[in-house]
C-alpha cells in the first residue's frame, strides 16, 4: 500500500513540475537578473536547467548555517545542512561533513527581489532558479519520509 502512495506521489510530483514549466521571464518585470536581494532567507527550486523533476528548499540563515531539503532520484526528501559564505556575488558552502559544495555559485535577483538565480561558476549550463517560500511543515517534520544526511553515504547533493 505504501508503495502505491510513493508511486502515485512521485507521479503528482512529476505532473505538476511539468505543469509549472512556461515560458515565462524568470527575471521579473525588469527583463532580467540585477544580481541586488538578499540570499538569507528561505527558497524554494522554481526550475534547473539540468533536471526538471527535482524538488529542492535551502534555507539561508543570517548566521552563515543553511539546511537543504531535496527530493532528486527519490521518492523522499533528504535534509542536509553546514555552512555558506557570500563573497561579493559568489555564494559558497560547506556541508555539516565537511564536504564542500559541489563549486560557487554566481547570484542574481530579479527586480523585485523574489527570485533568486545560482549559475554554476565555470559551468553556466547548471543554473536554477529559486522564490522565496517557506518550506511546508510536512517535510522539515519528516512526514514524506525526510531523511538526514547522517543515514545517507554518498547521496547525489543539489549544491
């Protein structure tokens, strides 16, 4: 019975990334990225170049820790946390392991500050966009079967 719940999840998830994909400005009103806004926050994966059925929230706090919640290759939603830097436009981490990410990222806003872009630096092929959303209750509480990095060897990592 679970697995049909997986399943038929995992089938909704995929319907409604599909669903969400339009041809719309990423960039806001203005027509495109500022690189002004604040990155603390919390956001949640709007769209990535490199993979259109991911599900991703990263929370960046004031005090330099982050937690990322994704859903990438897998039915449930996996929470790994550490620290990040921004220095000027580049943005940067490392995770609770110690393992860094997986390079910096260069950051830039939409006009009204809502969205979030993150270019891969030296692969501008890997960007993604992000708007400032709260991350649902079900899966910080690990009701969609959230798991923490510490049962997780060698897990695909967003950043």
């Amino acid at each position: 019975m679970m697995k049909h719940i997986r399943l038929m999840f995992a089938v909704l998830v995929t319907a409604l990334a599909f669903s969400s994909c339009g041809k719309d400005n990423p960039g806001g009103g203005d027509g495109g990225w500022t690189g002004e806004g604040s990155v603390t926050g919390t956001w949640h994966l709007a769209g990535w170049n490199s993979l259109q059925a991911a599900d991703v929230y990263l929370s960046l706090e004031n005090d330099g820790t982050f937690d990322l919640y994704q859903r990438i290759y897998s039915p449930y939603y996996e929470h790994y946390d550490g620290t990040w830097h921004l220095d000027g436009n580049t943005l940067g981490g490392t995770y609770s392991d110690g393992t860094a990410w997986a390079g910096t990222y260069s950051v830039s806003f939409s006009g009204d500050g809502d969205r979030m872009q993150l270019v891969l630096n030296g692969d501008s092929s890997d960007t993604s966009v992000f708007t400032r959303s709260e991350i649902p209750d079900e899966i910080t509480s690990g009701d969609f079967g959230t798991r923490t990095s510490a049962g997780m060897a060698g897990g695909k990592r967003f950043l």
